[in-house]
C-alpha cells in the first residue's frame, strides 16, 4: 500500500518516546514533514535524532512546549500555525487506588489526557475546515477507555472522554475531506525504554516475565498475551492518517492484543 504523505505536516504529540516517537517515525517515513514534540528542548532533539537515524530523509522540526496547560498549547499554534495531520498522543498515567485521589489527581489527568487534545484540535481541526479539503485527527485513547481498569479510574475516564470527543467532532467534518479517529492501543511498551528498566529493576526478574505477571494479573483477557510494541501500535495510527483511510471516520479503533473481550 502506498501511504505517500509527502507535502504534509504533521504534528504528534508527546513524540519524544513510546507510540509518539514511533508514529512520528512513521509519518516521516511516509513523507510527511513531523513536528517531535515534548516538554524539554533537550529530550525533543533527542527524539529527532533518533528519527533521523531511523529515516534519513527526515524532515522533523522541534516543538519543545508543555502541552498540559493552555499556555503551552496557545504557545504551540503560534509557532506551528496549521497541520495537515494531528495526532493527539500525549497522556499520562498513575496508578492510584480511588479513595486516594484527590482533586488535583482528577485535574491534573484530564488536563494533560482530554484538554491537551481539545485545545490543540479547536485550532487545527478549524484551519483544515477553513483553508483544505483534506485533514487527519488521531486521538491515541486505550482499551483502558472501554473497560476501566479499578488501579486507575482516573485515568480510565479520561480514555473515555477522549473517544467522545473524537466521535463528536467527527460529526462536526460532514462532507469535508477530514476525518477523526480515536486509536485504543493495549497495554504497550518500549523495551528500550526507562518505564521498561525500571520494571526490571523494581521486580528483580527479567523484562519478559514482568511482561507476562502483568499480563495474567492485570490484563488476562490478552488474546495475544505480551505488550505490543509501539512501532505496532503507530502502524495502525499511520494508516489512519494516510489517504488511503479517507472512508474512515468517527471510529474507535482498536490495537489492543485482543484485551476487549468484544467483536465489536
């Protein structure tokens, strides 16, 4: 399949590691010109770097904002004024039993989870309408926001807003040439990542059966019974984003290892 972007911008969010970095690698490697983003100038050039290693031909700029208030997504817009692609990956997560949470935990979440891409979408989302006839929003939910994990509701409901939000404003495109998605990765990691050696170092056991006690203890229903790897997950959101998905629109879908236990 050809997924040619070239000619196309597109910014992805919370880029510097896991699925962000991999979808960014993966848009770049389609042609399309990639704004990295993240918190720090210095992990945002790392993150190119690494990019540039991956594809060669690369053109990446940096977007070094903190995208968790309104502040930094305003400061965002005003130094990337329009998008072709916008993929909304950013998040966090805390596990947290419920009676611990307090306010702050709830508001800090769906900052950063929800508002982050509500904010961010207002303007892109608006210039596509506006000035194209083409345009792609990927909001990266979880299957977390279908079935709530108890360690984590918080985090549970902002996956959940984030699949409304995206279901609303794709009705929003009727008869335009721009789609919105909600993307629902399973659990996912980066073995190369700091999350993945801390795991390691935390449990004394290798990376692959840390991998499999949280999969038989918290995610059973894992048809495929490991963590994907974000390179699987950032295939299917490249799909989504490339012309070739134009019939698709207003979807949640899943890349989940078969976690939900559902055929629809």
């Amino acid at each position: 399949m050809d997924l040619d972007l070239t000619g196309k911008t597109a910014i992805v969010t919370g880029s510097t590691r896991g699925i962000g970095l991999a979808t960014a690698i993966g848009l770049a490697g389609m042609g399309a010109d990639v704004v990295v983003n993240g918190r720090s100038d210095a992990a945002v050039q790392e993150a190119i770097g690494k990019l540039r290693q991956a594809v060669p031909s690369a053109r990446a700029q940096a977007a070094p904002f903190d995208l968790a208030s309104a502040e930094g997504c305003a400061a965002l817009t005003r130094a990337f004024p329009s998008a072709d692609i916008l993929v909304n990956n950013l998040g966090i997560y805390a596990p947290k039993p419920f009676f611990d949470l307090g306010d702050e935990d709830w508001r800090e979440m769906f900052d950063v989870n929800v508002m982050s891409g509500v904010r961010l979408t207002r303007h892109y989302l608006k210039g596509m309408l506006d000035t194209k006839d083409w345009g792609r929003v990927v909001f990266v939910s979880s299957e977390s926001g279908l079935q709530i994990p108890v360690e984590m509701i918080h985090y549970g409901m902002t996956k959940t807003a984030q699949i409304a939000v995206a279901r609303g404003l794709a009705e929003a495109t009727v008869g335009s040439g721009v789609t919105v998605n909600s993307v629902l990765p399973g659990p996912t990691l980066d073995r190369e990542a700091q999350r993945a050696q801390d795991m390691v170092k935390r449990s004394g056991k290798p990376l692959a059966e840390v991998e499999q006690d949280f999969i038989n203890a918290r995610r059973p229903t894992s048809l495929i019974k490991r963590f994907a790897r974000p390179e699987e997950v950032a295939s299917l959101i490249v799909y989504v984003a490339s012309p070739l998905a134009s019939a698709t629109t207003g979807a949640a879908l899943r890349v989940d290892g078969g976690v939900v236990k559902s055929a629809f």
